[in-house]
C-alpha cells in the first residue's frame, strides 16, 4: 500500500518529539479524518530553521509525511519553508495512494500554524502565509465514473 | 522467524484443508451442469441438494428453505429488496439498527430514495438493541425488522428470541444478517421466529464467494438476480457446484466443533481481554463482555489512532483489523463505535481481534507483548497523549 | 469401457487443471481480506488487480473498468437495471432481441413491471439479428440497446460491431451478453462501440461463481449489491480471491491458445456437423453455418423429442443438451428455436452439441454412430414419424 520510502519513515519516524520554548508551534486537524498533527520550529534570528519537531495522531501516511516535512525545512529559511508544500513532501515520500493524498495536507498546514505562530510572537509578516485554520479540508475529488 | 498471527477472522478465514478436499473433484471431475438431464449433471444436482440438507437443519428448517447465493451482501440485499418488493401493497416502513454492516445500511439507503421509510434504532453503550425499542417503533405500515445476530466489530450477540417474537406478535417479518453469528453460536430459526437468515462462506472457513438466504417457506419473495429456473426459479445462475461443496463441508466441520470452539475461544478471548485491560493503560473493552462472539476482542486505545497501530502489528506479523474490514477505503471512524457513544477521536483508535480455533495462548501473549509496545511508542508521538500527560499526568 | 463425451461445454465447463493450481495457494495461504491494511491481505489485492488487467487487455480496455461480479446472471441483471435506473431520467425504452438468454429476458420483464417499455427484435431463420430493424426500434427515449454477442443455444454471432456503431451514433448505450463468445472470439469493445460486457468464468474453462461486467468509464451506473466499499463501491461483498485469481489464468490461457483453438474446433465443428447432414435424414441445422461460435452444433431432428434423445446419449455416455440448460425444468420448447422459425413440435426435439479443445474426432465417429441408431430408434417409436412415413415414404 505504501512505499518503501513511507514505510521507512513511518517506521524510524525522524523528529519526532516536543520542544522546551518553540519559537512557533502549530496544531492542525484534518476535518476529512479527524487526525492531528502538532509541529515544532526553532528559528534562529536570521530567520532560520534550525530543528523541526513534530506529534502526530494520524495514519501511516499522516506519521511518515510529518517526518518528512520536519526534514525538508530543517536548513531553509522561513520563505523557503513556505514551499514545502504537500506535494513536495508526498514527491519526497514517492509518492502515497490517492486516499491518503489529504493526509499529506496536514504537515503543509502544520508548518504553516508553526510559522503563523512564530509571526505573531515576533510581530513580523511571512509574505504569502495565511492564518491557519483549525480544521483543513483538501477540495473533493470525486472519482470520475 | 517472525511470527505469524491471523487475528481477523470476522474480516475473512482460512478455508478448512478438509474444505478444499471436498471441493477438488467438482472443479476438474464432476463438473457437469447441475441443471442438466445427463447423469453426470444429477451428480452435481445430488451434491446441491445435499448441502441444502445440512445447512437446513443447521439452523432448524427444511432444506427447502435455504437458496444459495454469493455471499453475505447478496443475501442481505436480496432480503431487503425482495420483501420491499414483495410487501410493498402492504406497507414501506423497514426497521433495522445504526449497527448494521454496510451490506444493510447501504441498501435501506437505497429503499429510502426508492419511497420506503426506515427506522434506525438506537443502540446502548455496549451496542445491545432494545427489544422495547423495537416494539414502539412499530407503525401499522411496518413490513419488516432486520436486526443483525451479532455485530462484525464489536461482537456483541442481540437478543434476536425475544425480537424475533415482538416482530410475528406483530404479524411483522424478521431478518437477521447471521453473516457473523451463523456455525458460530447455535441458531434455530423457529424458536428464534426468524423468517429470512443472511450467512456467508468465508466467514466460517469455507470458501469465499458463496453464501445462502434462508427464507421462511410461504413468503412472497421473488427473484433478486432475474435468470435461469435454478433455486427453485428464484436465484438465477448456474450453480457454484464448488462453492456450495465446500460450504458444506466447512457448515459440517462447523456445527461438529461449536460447542467446543465456544468454548475454546471464549477463554482464550477472555484472556486475552483481561491481560489488555491489565497492562495497556486508557484501554476501553467495546462491545458486551458477555453477550459476545467467542471470538472477538474490540479495544479502544486513547490517543493513538488505528492504521498505525495496525501497520505497527502487520510488522510484528500480527494481522488485526480498525473498524470494519469491509469499508476500510472509508476514513470516517466506525458507524458502531459512534453509535455506542464513543468520540469521534476515541473511536479512531479501535482495534478489533478476531480468533480462530488454531489461536495459542502463546500468540496471544506474543500480542500483547507488541502491542503494549506499539501503544507506547504511538502515545509517545501523540499530541493527545502530550495534551493529557500535561494536564493530568504531572 | 464405456465411452465418457462431454458435449456440453455451452452449460459449463471443466476447470483446467493450471486454473485449479492458480486457485489453490488462496484457499489456504494468502486468504486475508483484500481490503485489508496489513501486507498478507495486500497480497490478494495485488492478485485481484492482476486479474483485472488481464482481463481488461483481453477485450482491449483498461482494467479499470472491469469489476467482477458472482457470474454472466448478476452481470446481465446489473447491467440492465443499473443502466435502468440510472438513466430514467433520459428515457425508459430498452431494445433487445426475442433471443437472449433468460438473464436478460427476465430481467427485461421485470422492468417492464416496473414501467419500462422494452422491444424485442425479431432475428431472422439463421437467428441474425438485423442493424436495419435495430435503427428502425430507436424512439427519442431509448436508453439501452442489449444484443448478445452469440446465442448460447444454435451458436450464432450477431453483428455487434455494425450495432454498436447504430447505438452510437444515436447516443445509446450498448450492452452485449458476451457470456458465450467471451474468450471463444475476439472481441474489441472500442472497436465494437461496446459500453457494457457480461462474462462468466465457468463458460471458459474457469471456475464456477465468478464473472465480471465491463463498464465503460463514464457511464452513472450504480451498485446492484449495495454494502462495503469493495470493487471502487459499485460492488459489494467480499472479494472471491481464489475465484478471481482462477478466472485470470482461465482468461490468460484462453486468449493465448484462441486462434488455435478456433481453427481445431471450427474444422471438428464443421466435421460434426457434415456427417450429421449425410448421415442421419430429418436433420436441420439450426443457427448460421458461418458467423457461428466454433464449438456450437445443434441440430433439430424431425419427429423425435429432445429429453429422450439426452436420456440415450447419456446411457451411450455422451452428455449434450437440448433448449437451453438453465432453463430445463421449463417444458416449453426453447424460445430461440421458436424466434428462429421453427413449428413447436420440430423445435421439440433439437439437440446442442458444444466442443472443447479436448475432443477428438474419434469422439464425434463415436457420437455420430450412437446418435444415428437412437434418432433411429426413437423414430421407430414416433406416432409423428409413423404418419409421415405413411404418407411420404411408402
Ligand atoms: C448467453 C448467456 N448469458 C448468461 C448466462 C448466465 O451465466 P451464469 O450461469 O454464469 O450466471 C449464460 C449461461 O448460462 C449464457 O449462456
Ligand atoms: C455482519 C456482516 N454482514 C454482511 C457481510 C458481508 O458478507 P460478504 O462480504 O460475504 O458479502 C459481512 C462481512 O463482510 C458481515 O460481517
Ligand atoms: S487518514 Fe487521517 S491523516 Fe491519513
Ligand atoms: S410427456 Fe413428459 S414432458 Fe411431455
């Protein structure tokens, strides 16, 4: 059901874990499942991503894409963790089956929360973030028939 | 090596060797058309006719009564829109239970757009319907009750007598999808006033692919697959001769050991409850601790959520099931365990396991031994679990 | 010894032995559920998926759009109500001919109690069905053309193609009962503008209980069996692994040894149906002697009734079938052979004889000899033959 890739992150999940003061902290829900994922960021003052850290009630999927994504913006700067969407995460896992697609959303979004939250508690603006929203939901795609 | 644990024979078995035996000979010997004048096809007819006779009277009727059909859900549609068809002059009102298997909720969901009524009856915390229920919610345009014999998730066994009795006080026809309960609890559709009975091969170590609808003799029901005259002129198609062998044989192998698989499981189930309960902290038992299959355990573990934990167990080499097997492709949590109550992020966390009469008690200590791991090493990454630990545990 | 001959392989079929083989290891080894989270049930997926491109290359689709039902009689049934239902709207006029095989005939009249209109077209004496009377049935509410691909009693092969192409050009779907001709002759369903196939395993050497429907991609149709999410949830049940898995290799051979076997049964055919002709007086060959499944030979003979013909060949341990075989226990003369022309009484006494790629022609010397003595024999015992011998032949 899942590649090698996602069943190694699953397994030996990296990052997992909390964080004494996060300089952001982000939890979403996903409204499709009811899964949840917490994530974790220290950034340094040049606004960059030192360590990801992440929680996850969720599937398979929901596990292995948040490791994935606490490793791909560990390095990047805030800009750049914005592009670590779910695609990028799922293309980095090769890929997950069409149910679990949804389930890679919640990372794109938990990082998203993390760095909403680091904004405010610094007063700055991320060009392009969005205020999170509590409960994500990707847009249905129906199976054609 | 690693081990190998099958904990999920609600979802499917093993077919029985002796099963497979009984089948061979039919597949490249005796393949003959059962409908057919030649001699070679009466021997098919005869080996029909003699698994009609076995499972008749496992349930206590004629073998007349018993029509073979694909399996579990053919039986369940038919039964449902064979008398809505049938009893339509008399009345569109169906009551059944929000516990059903999909094969009876999607189709009183279908019978709802074709203009019938139906009545979804509420459950109690340990998934039991109230026969009281059942009775007020009787209207004069009722046509039929179907209330399953034990539930595929939680197992737990409904007092189907005394609904049974409520429904032909009432003059009312009674369904029961025994696709879990029929070989492995006794059953008898007289005593019990059942008037159509779903089953399923696979679900007792026979083969897949086939199943059977008892239907009370005198009832109205026509045909649900239109065709050829087999089954009396009402299940067209030509007969699974293999299928209905080996359903006999497995219904034969069935019936001899019940008393003694009951027995077996229970324990072994009972045990296997008590050590989760003891050693797996936030572990809630689903399902009635007594009226129950022998063979089911159904746990709920707060905080983590049930694909991983199953992923987790395939690991280790244990195959277990989260919700019902049959709608996993479904990401909402379990119709049953929101209907005895639980919440939403609680019922994710639903493990169900199944037994078999070859299950060790050393399996089950192998387990729970991962289990307790594989649950502590979930709740580590849980963010419920660092919510809670951080509210209460410090 | 006696001789063993079976003749009857448009009823059923002998499963191939590699099929049984193919089937074996999912009775009693990889028997998990396929819609399992865990690896061991991932396995049966995985052999179902197989299965289904096997299947959807042999009629040039993608597997997709393949889904796998219990045989040719749930797949006709689904086909016709689900494009009935679905498309209501649209119309409720249905085109067919007077003869299909009863799972489609009966299925047509139980949509007409439901408020359906349907036609069935005349076929002509060799059972052709005619694209001019199909265009000519056509109404603005015509929602679904059925055709069988070839006549499971004389044999015949209908113009598909040319009927596709009418359906489409007037924006009709297409349903053809492919059951008899699947895996015997090539089939396109691009090339042949089909929208829906019916196929059953059991008619190709498979195993019994399994069949599947082609649906085009596209098309609204619904469930027939309603219940779990299984074959993307427009049928439910429990997959049949071993039965799907039997049924890929049964295809797999089948279209591998196709045009081998076409050309050895078409000549034993046409041998068969040559000593018939010169050999035993009164005989007419029903169905066309060209566009003519490779395996089908039938035969009225004059004066004589079919069942006691069978009853003989039997005892000479030949097994052969006079009208259709699912339909034995009607008395009423086959409805093909009627639709085709023939007076009752001459349509009494035909004989189906159908091939394998197991006979030889010492089996048909065999059966030429034995027949031509019981048509004889029961002729000498014919009040019917009697008078026309008084009349014509003295
Ligand atoms: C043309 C045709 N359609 C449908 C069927 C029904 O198939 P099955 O008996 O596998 O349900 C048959 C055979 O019996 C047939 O010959
Ligand atoms: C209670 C119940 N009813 C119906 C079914 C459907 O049976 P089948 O899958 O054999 O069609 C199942 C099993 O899947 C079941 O557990
Ligand atoms: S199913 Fe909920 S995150 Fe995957
Ligand atoms: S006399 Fe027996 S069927 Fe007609």
């Amino acid at each position: 059901m899942y590649s090698e890739k996602v069943m190694d992150h699953f397994q030996n999940p990296r990052n997992v874990g909390e964080m004494e003061n996060p300089s952001g902290v982000g939890t979403v829900g996903n409204a499709k499942c009811g899964d949840i994922m917490r994530m974790y960021l220290d950034i340094d003052e040049n606004g960059i991503i030192k360590e990801a850290k992440f929680k996850t009630f969720g599937c398979g999927a929901a596990v292995a894409t948040s490791s994935m994504a606490t490793e791909l913006v560990a390095g990047k700067t805030v800009q750049e963790a914005l592009e670590v969407t779910n695609k990028a995460v799922m293309e980095a896992l090769d890929g997950l089956p069409p149910v679990k697609v949804h389930c890679s959303l919640l990372a794109e979004q938990a990082i998203h929360a993390a760095l909403w939250d680091y904004a405010q508690k610094n007063g700055i603006k991320i060009e392009g973030l969005e205020p999170p929203v509590n409960d994500i939901e990707e847009l249905e795609e129906e199976e054609e028939y | 090596m690693k081990e190998f644990v099958y904990l999920d024979n609600a979802a499917t078995t093993k077919v029985r060797p002796e099963v497979v035996e009984a089948m061979l000979p039919y597949f490249t010997e005796i393949y003959g058309n059962a409908s057919a004048v030649y001699d070679f096809g009466q021997k098919c007819k005869q080996a029909i006719e003699d698994a009609r006779e076995t499972i008749g009277s496992s349930i206590g009727t004629k073998a007349s009564n018993i029509y073979f059909t694909a399996g579990g859900s053919e039986s369940d549609n038919w039964a449902l829109k064979g008398v809505a068809e049938a009893y339509k002059d008399k009345g569109k009102h169906i009551i059944t239970t929000k516990i059903e298997h999909h094969a009876i909720l999607h189709t009183c969901a279908y019978l709802e757009q074709q203009g019938y009524e139906v009545t979804y009856l509420d459950v109690d915390a340990d998934g039991l319907v109230s026969p009281e229920d059942v009775k007020k919610a009787i209207r004069p345009d009722t046509i039929l009750i179907s209330v399953m014999f034990a539930n595929n998730e939680i197992g737990t066994i409904e007092p189907i007598e005394e609904i049974g009795a409520i429904a032909h006080e009432h003059g009312i026809l009674f369904h029961t999808d025994a696709v879990q309960a029929y070989a492995q609890v006794p059953i008898d559709v007289e005593k019990m006033h059942i008037d159509l009975l779903s089953a399923s091969g696979h679900k007792l170590n026979g083969p897949k692919g086939i199943g059977f609808l008892y239907i009370r003799q005198g009832l109205k029901l026509k045909s649900f697959i239109h065709g050829g005259a087999q089954e009396r002129k009402r299940r067209a198609g030509t007969e699974n001769v293999p299928g209905i062998v080996g359903l006999d044989k497995a219904v034969e192998i069935a019936m001899a050991t019940m008393d003694e698989r009951i027995k077996k499981e229970s324990e072994l189930r009972d045990y296997l409850i008590a050590r989760i309960e003891d050693e797996i902290p936030f572990a809630k038992l689903n399902g009635h601790r007594v009226k129950r299959l022998p063979n089911n355990i159904n746990f709920c573990f707060r905080f983590i959520e049930g694909e991983s934990m199953l992923i987790m167990l395939d690991m280790a080499g244990i195959c277990g099931s989260s919700g019902s097997a049959c709608t996993s492709g479904s990401l909402d949590p379990s119709h049953v365990l929101l209907a005895i109550g639980l919440p939403h992020e609680i019922a994710h966390g639903s493990l169900r396991l199944t037994l078999s009469d070859e299950i060790t008690k050393e399996q089950l200590d192998y387990v729970v031994d991962h289990l307790k791991e594989i649950v502590a090493k979930l709740r580590s990454m849980s963010p419920l679990y660092e919510d809670y630990a951080k509210k209460h545990l410090s």
